[in-house]
C-alpha cells in the first residue's frame, strides 16, 4: 500500500520548517531533477508529479529501477554516505519538488528530531523494499514481478480499487523494472489481461481489479 507522505507524518511546526527551508522547483516532463555521477549539493520533497529513478551500467544500458511520487524525499542518501548521484532521476510528467540544500537538511534534521525519525523510517522500508525486490527476482514468476511492479505503479500515482493510470514508462522500462526481457514482460502482461486483471493499450494500463493484482503479486 502507499505511504503516507513525509508531511503528513511530522508536526505541524515541522511541516512549517521543511517548506521553509527549501524553494521550489519545477521540473518539467522528461527533464531530468538530477544525474548519475554529479556532484550532490541537495535533497528533494515531491510536492507533485512523478519521478523514475534511472540506472546506466558500465556498458551504457539504461533501466528504471523504480519511481517516487509526491509525499517522497529524494537525493538525501548521497549526503547522508557522502559521495556523487548513484543514479539519475527523469520527470514523467510535469513535477514539482522542493530543493533543500544539505546545510538546510543538517539543521532541520537537528532541530526537528520528528523529520529525522521519519527520513529514517523512510530509509528503512526502501532498503526492505530492496531486499524484498532482489528475492523475488531471484524466485519469483514473471506475472508475479510484473505485478507486483503495477501495484506499486498504482500506489504511486494513483490509489484505488479501479484505476486507469498514464503508462510513465514504456513496456520495456516497466519489464526491465520487473527484471524481465522484452518478451518476459508482454507475455506477463498479457497473462494479467486474459486473467481480465488489467486492460493495455499503446498508452495507458487500466487496473480493472487492483484487490486481485494485488494478491497476485504477494504470490
């Protein structure tokens, strides 16, 4: 299921601090918030839109490894174990986040001890999240992945028993987020169609039955 955003999970006078300390920035679709290797100066709160986080190996391939909608915190974690961007996030649709540089996150996170417990709650259901993505790669089925890979695609951009959601990824990117072939990932999606799980077409998937993709996922 969806997280509560971070606002939602700090005081009042926290929430006042963290939209004080940074400004905002729009980031249109396509653009790129930050790079793989650049130099990292600042955090970023998803007030709205949709990121992908983007991974290039050594041979120059590029993948979605995952997305982050609004209520997200991004870019604390090279500031947190010094060191330059591990990957790159890319705007899906037009965002809005706001910047916080790390002198402004060091004094919130001193003075607000609420936004340092839940940045670390946060840390620790991604690395959870991580773990339980490495697993079911390693063992699970390709509808499976696939599926699980929706729902979180739901839970990020929108919520609920019925949804018809705006592909932010191609086919490809969604199976190669899934860690499957081009081939793996239409013959997963097109076993959730006849299981009548999901709808496709070249640009949208409507979930038809999310408490049934759901229970496919955990399988």
């Amino acid at each position: 299921m969806a997280e509560r955003s971070l606002l939602d999970r700090v005081s009042v006078e926290t929430q006042v601090a963290i939209r004080g300390a940074g400004r905002q920035v729009i980031i249109p679709d396509g653009s790129f918030l930050l790079r793989d290797g650049e130099p990292a100066t600042a955090a970023f709160y998803v007030l709205e839109g949709l990121l992908k986080i983007v991974k290039t190996s050594p041979g120059g391939r590029v993948s979605v490894v995952g997305l982050r909608g609004a209520g997200c915190l991004v870019g604390e974690l090279a500031h947190l174990a010094p060191a330059p961007r591990s990957s790159s996030l890319q705007a899906v649709d037009r965002t809005v986040v706001l910047r916080i540089d790390y002198p402004a996150l060091d004094r919130l996170l001193i003075s607000h001890p609420d936004f340092a417990h839940v940045m670390l709650e946060d840390l620790a259901v991604r690395l959870r999240e991580a773990t339980y993505h490495l697993h079911e790669v390693m063992t699970a089925s390709a509808t499976t992945r696939m599926a699980a890979r929706l729902e979180q695609l739901a839970d990020e951009v929108h919520p609920g028993a019925d949804v018809s959601i705006a592909l932010p990824v191609s086919q490809q990117e969604l199976g190669e987020w899934a860690g499957l072939s081009r081939a793996g990932a239409v013959k997963a999606l097109r076993s959730l169609r006849e299981r009548g799980v999901i709808e496709t077409s070249r640009l949208a998937i409507v979930i038809k039955d999310l408490p049934v993709l759901r229970a496919i996922a955990a399988s």
